[in-house]
C-alpha cells in the first residue's frame, strides 16, 4: 500500500485526499471506507483531514462530480450534427455509433470507479449528469427522427414526449448495466451485445422501410408492412 504524504497549498492538498479516498472506496468499497483509512492513507492524521472536508459523502460527491464530466464528454457529440447534409446510407450508419454505446468502451478504463459511485450514489450526484445528458440526448434523437421521418425512410413521427421517454428509459439502462456487479472490471459481452441488439434492431427497420420504399408508392401498404420507432 502506497502512503501519500502531503504537503503544499490546500488545493493541492484535497486532490491528493480525494485521490486517496478513491483509492481506498475501489479497495474495501464505499461502506466499509472510513476517514481514518482515508487519512492514513494519505499520510495525514485523522484529526486533520477533517480540515478539508467534512466526511465520506463530501469526498464520494466531489468525486462523482469530477468523474461525471467524463461521462458528458460523450455528448458533446450530439452537438452541432446537421443530419440534413448526410446520406441516407450515412444517416442509418448513424444508429451503428449511438451515443450510449460509445459509452462503454469511453469508460472501459474507468469502469470499476463509476461501478463504484453509481452503485453508491443516493442520487443526487446523478441526477445532475441525468439531465445533462437527456437535454442533449432528445434533442439528438427529435432532429435525427425528424430527417427520417422527412426523407421517408421513417415512417412515423414521434412525439417530444415519447423522444424524452426513450432517451430517459436509454439513459437509465446504462446507468444500470455500469452498477451492475457483473460488469464491476468492464460490460461484460453478453451485456454488450444484448445491449447493441436492442439499439441496432431499429436499423433493420429503417432498412426494411427504404427497401419497401423504394419498391412502392403505396403509402398505405408501406405503413401496413413496417413500423419504425
């Protein structure tokens, strides 16, 4: 076990007893974690490390703070796509790289830390990120459906509300497959492909609906064979 021992300013300070906590919540877990590990770890007394912060939630939400802007980095590439300039091989190619999947292999390396924090958190931590992450993920998901729907290779409009549901129930579900102990050192294949599944099924859809498309002008039978969604 690596001692830290601390000196300098008090910014300097409380990230290296933020780096400790981390360091002891992944070796005995949230609840077994204590101030006096934390400190001993550290190389302070347990006496001082109260100095900077009042206990184990203050570190764990300062923690999660941080590590949660990683996880919004991600987003930053629903901003600015102009789905009206793409192809519309390239438009369903778009299903292929979605946002929430992409997550997994960005968070590989950092996989046992968010196991931890998500595992742990009350909920207040994530419901910051949550939001955050929905803002953007509906408005993604509302201006890609609409070029579909325009082009026709939709063949349904959906609603803000059902957009919103969708990337909520989304969301969710990654939130739970990262807590879940079976992906506690990285998503496990079985969860990874079941998870892909679910989001590439609806570009066969899409596939089929061009195909049915192309082959007819019957608008009603086109909507009697597929429902995309």
């Amino acid at each position: 076990m690596e001692v830290a021992i601390i000196r300098g300013s008090t910014k300097e300070t409380r990230a290296a007893i933020l780096k400790s906590a981390m360091e002891v919540f992944l070796e005995v877990g949230y609840q077994e974690a204590s101030m006096r590990k934390i400190a001993a770890r550290a190389g302070i007394t347990a006496g001082a490390i109260y100095k900077h912060f009042s206990g184990k939630e203050e570190m764990f939400d300062e923690i999660f703070e941080e590590s949660g802007r990683k996880l919004m980095e991600v987003t930053e590439s629903m901003i600015g796509i102009d789905f009206t300039a793409m192809s519309d091989d390239e438009l369903l190619n778009v299903l292929y790289s979605r946002v929430s999947v992409q997550i997994f292999d960005m968070l590989e390396d950092d996989m046992q830390l968010f196991h931890m924090l998500l595992k742990n958190d009350s909920g207040k931590c994530l419901e910051k990120f949550r939001s955050i992450y929905i803002e953007r993920g509906a408005g993604f998901a509302l201006m890609y459906y609409d070029e579909l729907y325009k082009r026709g290779i939709a063949v349904r409009k959906l609603s803000k509300k059902t957009v919103y549901m969708l990337s909520l129930a989304e969301f969710s579900m990654v939130c739970e497959i990262i807590a879940d102990n079976s992906c506690q050192s990285g998503v496990t294949s079985e969860m990874k492909t079941a998870f892909m599944f679910c989001c590439t099924e609806s570009k066969q859809n899409c596939k089929l609906a061009k195909r049915l498309i192309i082959r007819t002008n019957n608008t009603i039978a086109l909507h009697r064979a597929v429902t995309f969604s």
